[in-house]
C-alpha cells in the first residue's frame, strides 16, 4: 500500500512539473543573466508560455508570473539574432 502511495505522489509531481502554463518565481528570473543563451534561460526557467519574433530575428519569450481570476502577468526575455539573452523584464515588485 506505501508503495501505490509513493508512485501516485510522483506520477502527480512529475506531471505537474512538466506544465507548459506553470508560473516561474522572482528568484529564478533573478537567476538569468543578460549574455545566457537561450538553452540556458531555459534549463533556469522552462519553456516559455509564448514565443514571438520580431523583423530583425530578435525572439522574445513570454512567461506566466501570476495567473488568476484577477490578474495574469508575465515576464519577458529577449534574444537577440544570435540566440543571445539581450533584455529581461519581471515586472513590478508585489
């Protein structure tokens, strides 16, 4: 019986880690630096929530801060043409 307890408790965690809409925390962002490439902003953050790119090949990447009824914030990164982490943007301080 601790056994079937034990693998749901993990099948629960793994499969709510890899929730493509999950929210990322201050301190993690606080964790890229601009110069990271994007393999490294994403092995600190996940895959973003939103993906666009511009006419001079600048990505930026979109990700939730804070999702509920009232508010849904995000915060963006920006690569430059050379997949380059060139701006960050959290927001305001709760």
């Amino acid at each position: 019986m601790k056994k079937n307890k034990f693998l749901l408790i993990l099948s629960l965690l793994i499969i709510s880690s890899c929730n493509p809409n999950r929210t990322i925390s201050r301190k993690d962002f606080e964790k890229i630096e601009i110069g990271m490439t994007v393999n490294e902003v994403k092995s600190i953050l996940g895959a973003p929530h939103k993906v666009t790119t511009d006419r001079d090949s600048n990505t930026y990447y979109f990700y939730k801060t804070q999702d509920n009824f009232f508010a849904k914030r995000y915060a963006s990164v920006k690569f430059d043409n050379r997949g380059w982490l060139s701006f960050k943007y959290f927001g305001k301080k709760d």
